[in-house]
C-alpha cells in the first residue's frame, strides 16, 4: 500500500509548473461553488422560481424573470447565520460554531411599458448585489496518527533535492524546491535517508492537532435587461461582476515520541487569494399554450472569468536537530518564518475559468393563490481551467481537476401558497450532489509553494427551507428559514497508507428577512 502511495505523490511532485504557486483542484472546485441565498421570497421558495419569475434574486438564475415584472421594485435583505460543524476522527469529537449577521443583498427594478397594442410589452432593467458564497468557518481535528506523519510527506516532495540547496540561504526563492521540504529540512523533521533521498521524522505514534479559520466570500453584482413579448415570450440578458475574497489560515501540528524523548513541531499556513471576474446570463421563459399558466424556462450562464491574486507565507516551529549520525536531538525550539526570507508573502496572479451551467426549469400557478416551481441545474467542474496571467494553461493542474472532479447536478423545489391575498406561506428543497471524484486527493507539485496539505471531499448538499410573506399595496415584507447540512471526508495530510478519514457533519441555519417597495 506504502509503493502505492509513493508512486502516486511522486507522480504529483514530477508536475514541476514553471511558478511556484501552483494552484490546486480544490481552490478551483471552491470558487466555483455557490449557495443558495438571495431574496427571503426566493431561498423560501428553495431557489426554484426561474420559470416563475416576478423575484429580483431571479436575475442570477434566469434573467428572463425579471421581464415579467409590471411595476418598479427596491428592495434589501438581512441575514442572520448559524454555522457548525463536527469532526471525528477515530472517536476524537471537536465541534466549532459560529454565529454573525451580514447584508447580504440589495437590488432594484425599473418596469417601462411600451404599450398594450405592440408585441413588446415591457422592457425592464434590473439590478441586484447579493453573496454568492461564504467562506466564513473554523474547523478543528486531532488524534493518533497511527504511526502516519505529515513529514512523511514532506520527505517525498523533496523529489531528490541535494542538502545543499536544501541548506542554501536562499532556498525559498529557488522555484525548483517546493516550501514544505524546505521548512522540514530547515526545521529538522526531515532525515537523510541515502544519497539525495530522505524520510520522515522517525517518530512513533504521532498525534496530530489541525484547526483553520476560513473567512469571506464571493460578491456579485448583476446588472439585467429583459422583455416581455405579448405576455406569453419573456427574454433576458445579465452580467454578472464578481468580487472574491477568501482567506484561509490553518496550524497542523505534530507530538513525536524518539528514544524516550518527546519532540513537537508546528506548520502555520497562511493564505489569501482576491481578484474579480465576470460572467454573462442569457434565458427566456416562454408560456407556450395561452391558456394555460404552464411556464417553460431555459438559461445558460457562460463561465465567470476570474483574474486571481495569492499570496502566502508559513511559518515552522521545531524542537529537534539531528547529530553526526543522523539521529533526532533536542534543542531549543526554532523558528523558520517564509514572510522573514523573502521579505513578505510570495505572490501569484492566476485566472480561473469556472464551469458552463445550464438551468431548465418550470412554474405553474393556480389562481392567483398558488404557485409551484421545479428546476434542474447542470454544472461540469470537471470543465474548470487553470491558467498563468500570461495566458500559459496549468497542464498538470487542469489535467487532475478533470480526473478528479465530475458535473454536479442542482434539484429544486418551491411552492407558495396564499392564504388570503395579502398573506402567504411558502417551502422548498434544494438538492447538489458532490463535485469529488472517488479518492480525489491534493497533489501538490515539488516546486509549490503551498504548505496547506490538508483537503475535504464534499458530499451531496441537501437544504431545506420555509416561509412567510405579507403583500400590501406597496410594501412587502418576507421571511426564511434554511437549514443546509452536507458531510465531508477530511485529511490534515496527504493519504499514507489509507490514513483514516475525518468525517465531518457541516450544519448551517439562516434566517433572511427581505423588505420592500413596488410602485
């Protein structure tokens, strides 16, 4: 099991990329991601109104929704966020949670009329700022390693590499070395092991303790025009502007135990990607028989092009030396600092090109007391591409991510009821299967200079959601509840003969109120 695990990472730290901030398939599988979130009337209605239309956070599903709007619209939401989660790790429980408020969306829609007489109706424009994702989460695990150790890693990714470029002063600018086997030599937690080869920390029972905090979000801004054609043909058009901001900082560390004498060392990550893209949103929803409410909607959304920057640092402290003979001493504890080195944080400018999405979906209303919406979503992550500001495509990178990640499909369902004509009550469902391949792992290649070697593999995302909603001539007012749980499996380090799993419980709760003005 060991051989195979061997060949699998030196395949990885043969990917020598001609940057040393390689990205990796779980930076792009995130940043492609988005929650369900928007309008209180839209999360309570499970996001399942692209045929129904007559909702601004519409305009980010299908923006021919917004053509069936017959008057303006302003309108902000607030929401209200409960997050949990729970790692177990061979019977060691941890929970973290969280709780915080956030404006999360804010929008508005001119309605101009054109006439009752012409084919075209109405011409709208729209506008809507809301939060596409969180980022905000902090996450911990430890336990006996059983006998596994980070620095088993880090001894493979050294790739061959003599001591002394190892040694050299200047080694975390060399960008044929990757940082984790300089911060392990460096730091003592790597040992010779032959010419030119090395090996872990020949330390028994390893204990391991990781926790990371994980902060921001992707923003976006959509900006829609649409039409109304005989009240039956709505077509719409929308660009998206994106904002993101992530980041991630973690702390892995490790308790050795060597001929009676107890060592420890800790690695701190430290890592923050921002950058901008943009994306376009094209759908119509068409009545096709007159006289019924039957809706058929359709909408493609191009992939958003982002321009990415990185920058990270790490930090390693250690307790150990190692003698004449290769043997672990103790010392005092010593410090080896990236930021220090290189005088600030390494910097990478990268682009990502997210998945094609492609929406169907249908709306059918009773009366003017209820209504009903399905949709069916397709993403390919698989598709997404990495590639160097200069254009230059991440070969080895965008060749894992197509190994490792598949199409996932969106399920949604919403009904609202109106319980008289100002009052109504609404439930949905939303359902995303996983984006991860079975044993999809980070590979990180031998010259990067990430030091996060932790990954997750989401699951399947179930959200479950409820409503209220009050209608007067003017204003309104609506209310939502989500509950969103997914399961993920988690690894502080790369799988050393099958390194048991984390398994992780994730939990959200969300209360939204939106408030609002038609005239």
């Amino acid at each position: 099991m060991k051989k195979v695990y061997l060949m699998r990472i030196v395949a990885c730290t043969l990917l020598l990329s001609t940057a040393v901030g390689a990205q990796t398939v779980y930076d792009a599988a995130k940043f492609s991601g988005s929650d369900l979130n928007g309008t209180a009337r839209f999360v309570g209605m499970g996001g399942a109104m692209g045929a129904l239309g007559g909702d601004i956070s519409t305009m980010g599903v299908n923006p021919a929704g917004i053509g069936v709007y017959r008057s303006n619209d302003l309108m902000t939401s607030f929401v209200f966020n409960y997050t949990s989660n729970k790692s177990d790790f061979d019977g060691s429980i941890m929970k973290k949670d969280k709780f915080r408020g956030s404006f999360d969306n804010i929008g508005f829609v001119y309605s101009s009329k054109i006439g009752n007489e012409t084919a075209l109706k109405y011409v709208n424009f729209g506008f809507n700022y809301h939060k596409a994702k969180s980022f905000n989460r902090d996450f911990s695990m430890q336990g006996d390693m059983k006998g596994l150790s980070q620095t088993d890693q880090m001894a493979v990714l050294t790739n061959g590499a003599s001591i002394d470029r190892l040694e050299d002063n200047d080694v975390f600018n060399n960008n044929e070395i990757g940082w984790l086997s300089a911060l392990a030599w460096n730091g003592a937690i790597i040992f010779p092991d032959g010419v030119e080869k090395y090996k872990g920390f020949p330390g028994d029972s390893p204990y391991g303790n990781y926790s990371s905090r994980e902060r921001g979000g992707i923003d976006v801004y959509d900006f829609n025009v649409s039409f109304n054609l005989q009240d039956r043909v709505y077509l719409g058009l929308a660009v998206g502007a994106y904002d993101l901001s992530y980041t991630k900082n973690t702390l892995y560390s490790e308790s050795l135990f060597n001929e009676n004498t107890d060592y420890f060392y800790s690695l701190e990550s430290f890592m923050k990607t921002t950058g901008t893209g943009v994306d376009f949103k094209i759908g119509t929803i068409i009545r096709p028989i007159e006289s019924s409410p039957l809706k058929i909607g359709v909408a493609i959304h191009t992939p958003v092009f982002y321009n990415l920057t990185l920058r990270s640092s790490a930090i390693l402290n250690s307790d150990a030396d190692f003698d004449e003979k290769g043997n672990p001493i103790p010392v005092d504890s010593r410090n080896i600092d990236t930021y220090n080195k290189i005088n600030g944080d390494i910097i990478t400018d990268y682009d990502l090109r997210t998945p094609w999405i492609y929406n169907l979906s249908l709306g059918y209303t009773i009366g003017s007391s209820v209504a009903l919406g399905a949709e069916y979503e397709y993403k390919d992550y698989s598709t997404s591409s990495l590639s160097y500001n200069d254009g230059t495509r991440m070969t080895d990178e965008n060749n894992m991510i197509n190994n490792m990640l598949k199409g996932v499909s969106t399920v949604r369902l919403g009904a609202e009821v109106k319980l008289i004509p100002e009052f109504a009550i609404r439930a949905g469902y939303n359902y995303s299967s996983t984006a991860f391949n079975e044993g999809a792992y980070k590979g990180l290649p031998i010259n990067s200079s990430r030091t996060d070697t932790d990954y997750a593999n989401e699951k399947a995302i179930n959200n479950y959601t409820i409503g209220l909603g009050y209608r007067g001539s003017s204003f309104y007012a609506d209310l939502a509840y989500q509950y969103s749980a997914y399961k993920e499996d988690f690894y502080p380090f790369d799988n050393i003969e099958n390194l048991q799993k984390t398994s992780v419980t994730n939990d959200r709760q969300q209360v939204l109120v939106t408030l609002g003005f038609r005239f």
